[in-house]
C-alpha cells in the first residue's frame, strides 16, 4: 500500500514537472490559418487572441512569403530617368506588420530590438554577394521606405487590447495587395524590457475557387489558355455588334 | 465593388474598369485606333503591373477590333488583300516583338523602352499627323485641289500587287514591311498599333481614307491575338477577367465611336486623332524628365 502510495506520488511529481511553468506563461491563436481569396477579396482582418500568465506587454510581428526582392536606383542619363543601378535582397519577406500592446520604442529597447529582429529596420535583408555598406544601406533603407509606401511594411499595424490582466486581443489586417504564401505570426511577450515568452503561429494566404483555376490554368496551360482568351474576346466584340445592329 | 484580379494579383473597382472600357472603346470606334496607346498606361497608371496591362490590353484589343471591323465591314469598307498583306509582316513582328519583350523584361529596362517607345512614336506620328490633317483642312476651305500623287521610288519596288479596294498598285513588300513593324509595336508597347498603322497606310501606302480603319481594324485582330497567345505561353500575364471587364465596357464603346466617327470628315477625325496622340505623348515624355518622388524603385526578383 504503501508502496503503491509511493508510485502514485511519484507520477504525480513527474506529471507536474512535465509541464514547464514557462508554457502557460503565453498563450495565443488565431481566428482563422488560411486567408481564401476569392473574387471579392479586398484584403482581410484575422483575429489573434491570447493569454499571458501574469502582466506583460504583448508585441505581435506578421512577417510574409520570403522572396528575392530587387531594388533599382534611377539616374539621369541623357535627360532620362532610367533604372541604372540594382540590388537584389535574399529572401526578404514581403510583407511585415509589428502591433504592440504599448508602443514598441518604450517596451524594448533598440538593442533588444536588434537581437529579435523586430521592427522594419531590424529585418535581416541580406543582399546577394558582398556590398560596400555605405551603398548597403541607401538600398536597405529605399526597399524599406517603398515597401512602406505599398502598404506592405509596417510598424503601426494595430494596438494589441488587454481585456483584463490576462486576456489579449488584435485584429491584424491584411490589405488586398498582400502577397500569397506562409506568412508566420510571432507573438512576445515582454517583461522589463526582455522578452520573455515567444510562441509562432503559421498563417497563410492564397487564392481558391475560380481565383486559383483561373491562376492555376494561365500557368499550367499557357496555350490553351491564350486561345481562350481570344475566343472569348471575338465572341463578346460579334454578340456587341450583333446587338448594335439589331437597335 | 471591388473585385480580385487573378493575374495581376490586385483588387480593382469594377465600375472604374468599365467606365475606362467604354471611354478608350468609344475612341477606338472613333479612330478605328485600338485604344491601346490610351488604354496601356491608364492600366499601368491604376496600379496594374506592365507586364499584364501590356499583354492583357492585347487581348481586349482583338474584341474591340472585331467589333469595330464589322461595322465597317456593312459599310464596305474592309480592304481583305491589303489586310492580309499587313496582316503577314504584323504576324512576324509580333513574334519578334514578344521575344524582344521577354529578353528587355529579364535586363529590367522593359518599363523604359515601352515608355520611350511611346514617346517617340506618338511625338512623330502625331505631329506628323497634325500638320497634315491641317493643310488638309485649310486647303478644303480655299477649295483648291489636292495635289496629285507624285511617282516616287515606292513605285518602283518589286512583287507589285493590284489592290482594287484601295484603288493602288504597289509592291506587296511596302504593307508587308509596315505590318512587320506594327507587329513589333503592338507587341512591346500592348498597342493594336492603329495609330502608326493609320498614318502609315494614308500617307505611305497612299490608301483611300475610307477603307484605311476598316482594314487597319481588321488586321489588328490577327496581330492582337498573336500577341496575347505568345504572352500567354512565354509570361503568363494575360488577365481574362481583367480582359473581361475592358472589352466589356469597350465593344460597346466602339460601337458609338465608329456610328459617331461616320458622322465626321476624314481631315476632322485626323486632327483630333493627332491632337490626342501628342497630348498622351506629352505626359509621358514629361514623367520620363522630371525627377522622380523616389529614385528608387522595388522591381520583381531575380527568382521570379
């Protein structure tokens, strides 16, 4: 009896210590994982709700599809603008959103910031070879600045809502030119100026339906999809004549 | 009402598509110009990427075409064997000009050259255009005649063909020539080419007024689809519904057009048609000067 007692107790202890009292420290989800766009897309509100154990500050980062991104540089020659210079960005993501539950500048520090890459300046945009970094940032800084003027990038994206100590809540908005892919929603919460919990949610966004037929077709079935394209035109240019002539 | 175009990756208002449909159409009944020298860089200008308003316009061209083409056809004014022969050097030069398209997209430059195409080509041909339309004009109301056609060296090319619509007898090599670079035209800037094929067939060809839009229309079609089949396989940026929508309001927009382009003189449509070509000519030849808000610029990747 005793022994059993004993083995019982045992299980107990291992089942608690099991558990690490960090994991419920945050908590967090999204409303929904897959962003359909379908014939009426003009972008999309997903909600992330959460928990944290005891008070902290929540900083939210939705970072987008990774591409190869090109930025180029105009100069004046012979009069003209033309595009006379390039950089090409390694795998950059193609949309970042950061919402914080109090602003990000009083919760972390640029430092921390930095270690964490959060925030548009801190993204690792690598480019491809070596570059001088003068030159380095000039592009950084106009892939930043263009990115942000898309609406694509940016710092403000929402205020996270504490309901309670514990309870958390942010609508992150995506316009309609989001960009189709996995993006990754990372959630933090900060004590003090650290970070202290991290927990990422995969997100992604892409076409269905006729969207994605009509997508799927161009690319699969270029020709047969170029030939469409010219029946449907000469059918709708003759039925617009013939119901001309017939007025 | 915002709708999600699955090409070009954006969401656009349907009424906005439509209206611009029905406004460049009506001009292009007018002219018997496909509108797309118009219509190219309204798309660009909304936020569509070059690439599919270039390749998408091709194909609304060929609707508003053939629905321009069979007005004039009840009219009889179509000349077939002058059309055919355009139609053959348009078919080449368009081929040429999608493969020149894809190789200047790869170097990152395709957004200069179809901006200085039009520059170049509408800033010729306009004023071109615009000066003669207005002798004619002026010469119409001092009643004097038109001068006679003078026997130049165009007349003594070679493969000379007899085309009775047109009343000409000229070498076949002249519309074949003009057609190839139409073709080329049509495929770098997504234009039908009309307003280089108009000029062209009057004062180069020496074609009658009344059959030059018939004909131009009708070898447009041929020279547009080619082009939307060969962006379609090469670049995959022919947007159906974005098509949709343009040949929607625009074949409906020809159809006034060319019912209020009757109703004109020749040297009237000529000058308005020139005033137009120089006033699109303008705007891009200023945006390509001016400094622009931001040097840079984010372009697709490498990868893509």
């Amino acid at each position: 009896m005793t022994t059993l007692r004993a083995l019982l107790l045992a299980l107990v202890l291992a089942c608690t210590a099991a558990v690490p009292a960090k994991a419920s420290e945050l908590i967090a989800d999204l409303s929904q994982h897959l962003i359909a766009i379908t014939t009426g897309f003009s972008g999309a509100n997903v909600l992330l709700f959460g928990s944290v154990e005891a008070p902290g500050d929540v900083v939210v980062a939705v970072s987008g599809p990774k591409h190869d991104i090109t930025v180029r540089r105009k100069a004046r020659v012979g009069g003209v603008w033309v595009n006379n210079d390039q950089m090409t960005f390694a795998s950059a993501p193609a949309f970042y959103a950061l919402a914080s539950s109090a602003p990000i500048r009083k919760i972390l520090s640029e430092g921390e910031r930095g270690v964490h890459k959060i925030g548009v300046h801190h993204l690792s945009l690598t480019p491809k070879g070596e570059e001088p970094p003068d030159r380095l940032s000039d592009f950084r800084e106009a892939l930043i600045r263009n990115k942000q003027n898309q609406g694509l990038y940016a710092e403000d994206a929402g205020k996270i809502l504490f309901l309670g100590k514990q309870l958390f809540r942010t609508d992150i908005t995506f316009p309609a030119n989001a960009p189709v892919g996995t993006y990754e929603v990372q959630v933090l919460l900060v004590r003090d100026g650290k970070v202290v919990a991290a927990e990422i949610t995969p997100l992604s966004i892409g076409k269905v339906g006729f969207e994605a037929n009509v997508y799927n077709f161009a690319y699969d079935y270029g020709l047969l999809y170029g030939l469409l394209a010219i029946v449907v035109a000469t059918v709708a240019g003759w039925l617009a004549s013939v119901a001309f002539r017939k007025s | 009402m915002q709708i999600y175009l699955p090409i070009a990756e954006i969401s656009v208002n349907i009424f906005l598509i439509l209206g611009m449909g029905g406004a460049v159409g009506f001009l292009s009944g007018l002219f018997g110009v496909g509108g797309g020298f118009l219509m190219t860089p309204l798309l660009i200008f909304i936020g569509i990427p070059s690439p599919v308003a270039v390749a998408t316009e091709a194909n609304q061209i060929v609707a508003s075409s053939v629905s321009g083409v069979l007005a004039h056809w009840k009219r009889g004014n179509v000349d077939f064997r002058m059309g055919l022969a355009l139609l053959a050097g348009g078919v080449l030069g368009s081929t040429f000009g999608v493969w020149l398209f894809t190789f200047l997209k790869s170097l990152g430059q395709i957004d200069l050259v179809i901006k200085l195409s039009y520059v170049v080509f509408l800033g010729i041909i306009g004023t071109l255009m615009f000066i003669e339309s207005l002798r004619a004009i002026l010469r119409s109301r001092n009643q004097t005649p038109p001068a006679r056609r003078h026997h130049t060296w165009i007349h003594g090319m070679p493969f000379k063909v007899r085309f009775r619509k047109s009343r000409l007898y000229i070498s076949a090599l002249l519309p074949i020539g003009v057609g190839f670079v139409v073709g080329v035209l049509a495929a770098i800037m997504g234009v039908g080419g009309g307003f280089v094929m108009v000029p062209a067939m009057i004062y180069l060809l020496g074609m009658p007024t009344s059959v030059v839009v018939g004909t131009s229309l009708f070898q447009i079609i041929f020279v547009t689809a080619n082009v939307t089949v060969l962006q379609a396989v090469n670049n995959q940026t022919v947007d159906v519904v974005l098509a949709l929508l343009l040949l929607t309001g625009g074949v409906i927009g020809a159809q006034f057009g060319a019912k209020a382009g009757a109703k004109l003189k020749g040297e009237q449509l000529r000058i308005l048609l020139a005033l137009m070509v120089i006033g699109v000519c303008m705007k891009l030849g200023f945006d390509l000067v001016l400094t622009p808000d931001d040097l840079y610029s984010i372009g697709a990747g490498g990868g893509h």
